[in-house]
C-alpha cells in the first residue's frame, strides 16, 4: 500500500524493493512466503513454551503437595511428619562390634586359677583374688595367700591361662622378667587378632606401668591393692612372623618421672605362661 493507503501494482512493488545498488533484489512473493514461515515458526514456539509452562506448573504442584493426582488433598496443619514407622530400629551412628569369640570360655575363679597352675608351688586353698580386670572379651585376676601370688585370663578361650607363681615379693623395677607379657592368637568375628596380657606386683617407686605394642597402641595397666594387671587385643591383623618392632615398658613414678624404659625381647618375653603355649 502507499501512503494514501491504496494498494500499489505488482511493477510498482517491485519498483518500491529494488536494489540500491549493494543486495540482490527482493522478491515480493518470497518475501511474503517468509513472512507467512516466520508467523508459524513463533506460533509453534509459543505453543512449546506454553506446554513446558503448563508442566513447569503441574510438576510444581506434585512437588510442592506431594501427592499425584486423585489423592485426598492434605489438611491446612497436618502436624509433623513421621521419619520412620514406630516399629523401625533407631538407626545409630557406629555399629557395636560384637564381643570376642571364645569357644568354651572357662568362668575364671580362684581356683580355676590356682588349677592352671598347680604344677608350680603356688597359693593354695585359702588365696583370694586381689585384683580384676575385665571387658566383655574376657577377665584377668590375681591371687594371694599370705606367701604367694598368681595372675590368669580366661580370655585364650580354650582354658585359663596362668602366670609363673611367684613369692610374696616386690620386684625391681629393673627387673624386666617380672614385666613380661602372655601373647597369644585368638579370633574374633572379624577374624584372628593377637592378645596380650600380664600381671604381678608392683614395685616400689612406681604408681604407673605403660606398655607400648607394635600396632602402635599405648595402654596403661589397671593398679589395685598393691598389683596390676594389664590387657590389650590388637585391631590389626596380626603379622605372620615376628614383630618389626617388640612391646615397649615404662615404668613412671607418682610425679611422672622415668623409673626404667626397655624393650621386651621377643620370644622370650612375650610367653610369660605356664599353662599352655603361645
């Protein structure tokens, strides 16, 4: 159309799109064509994006009521929400290990303690314990007459375990025999797991006794009524032959002070029982 708003003829249309000389020339019925493409192009568009709003929309719902279709509608306060059904375990951060496993485990007493070392002169029929310590793998006790002492552990499952019977007598502190430990094999759930334990009196000069084990844990012994005893099982596996590094003893004053630092000498030291091998 013109500026009067009269329809112009096909020649003086194209007369009105001719080139100036820098594009090709235009075609009136392509130019038309195009538009007419370009009006369906932008409907569809607004078709699709209409369709992704409706399900913008619809998914929004389902999230926000969090029902489908066809459900009860929820009331306006419906209280808190249950987590878990009443009959649900309670779920916990760390799972408790089981206790250890020790077939046939013989209930430790005095004299079930002096029976595992009745092969050596001992306590005899009126000794009574003198200390204890125990854990839900096992127990270690110690046994006094008035002339001689005597420690076991029932945690080795198969029988009780027992220390050479000694005189009523305090040792050195640099006696390092008196220091030595039971070590033996026993297993778990989780498999095998080396054990070790020990027990005597404790000398003059010294409150604490710390041992130091090759999986690199440090544990202090249990002191009670003029003896300790000490217990430890190790998380690793134990290794198939001798340790790289041997058990490690402190003996340290009331102040904290170092009465004797020294080393176990494997083997020989670490076999402090009577009743059975290790």
């Amino acid at each position: 159309m013109n500026d009067k708003g009269t329809t112009l003829p096909e020649d003086d249309l194209r007369a009105a799109l001719a080139p100036d000389g820098s594009i090709a020339p235009l075609d009136p019925a392509r130019v038309i064509s195009g538009a007419r493409r370009r009006r369906k192009v932008r409907g569809l568009a607004t078709t699709a994006v209409a369709a992704i709003a409706v399900a913008g929309v619809a998914t929004s719902g389902f999230l926000a009521g969090g029902r489908l279709l066809g459900q009860a509608p929820e009331p306006a306060n419906p209280g808190p929400t249950a987590l878990m059904s009443p009959n649900s375990p309670t779920p916990s951060a760390t799972t408790p290990r089981p206790p250890a496993s020790t077939p046939g485990a013989i209930p430790i007493t005095a004299a079930a303690c002096r029976a595992a070392a009745a092969s050596e002169p001992g306590p005899g029929p009126k000794a009574t314990q003198r200390s204890l310590l125990s854990d839900e793998t096992g127990t270690a006790i110690v046994i006094a007459d008035s002339r001689y002492w005597v420690a076991c552990d029932n945690t080795f499952g198969r029988q009780v375990s027992a220390r050479r019977p000694a005189r009523l007598q305090k040792p050195s502190p640099q006696d390092t025999d008196a220091f030595a430990v039971a070590d033996d094999l026993i297993t778990r759930p989780d498999g095998e797991r080396e054990f070790s334990w020990a027990g005597g009196m404790l000398p003059d000069g010294v409150a604490r006794i710390r041992y130091t084990f090759p999986d690199g844990a440090t544990e202090d012994a249990v002191v009670h009524g003029g003896f300790w005893l000490l217990r430890h099982i190790s998380d690793r596996v134990p290794p198939s032959g001798p340790p790289t590094t041997t058990i490690r003893v402190r003996l340290l004053s009331a102040s904290g002070a170092v009465v004797n630092d020294f080393r176990l000498t494997w083997g020989l030291q670490t076999c402090a029982q009577i009743s059975h091998g290790c």
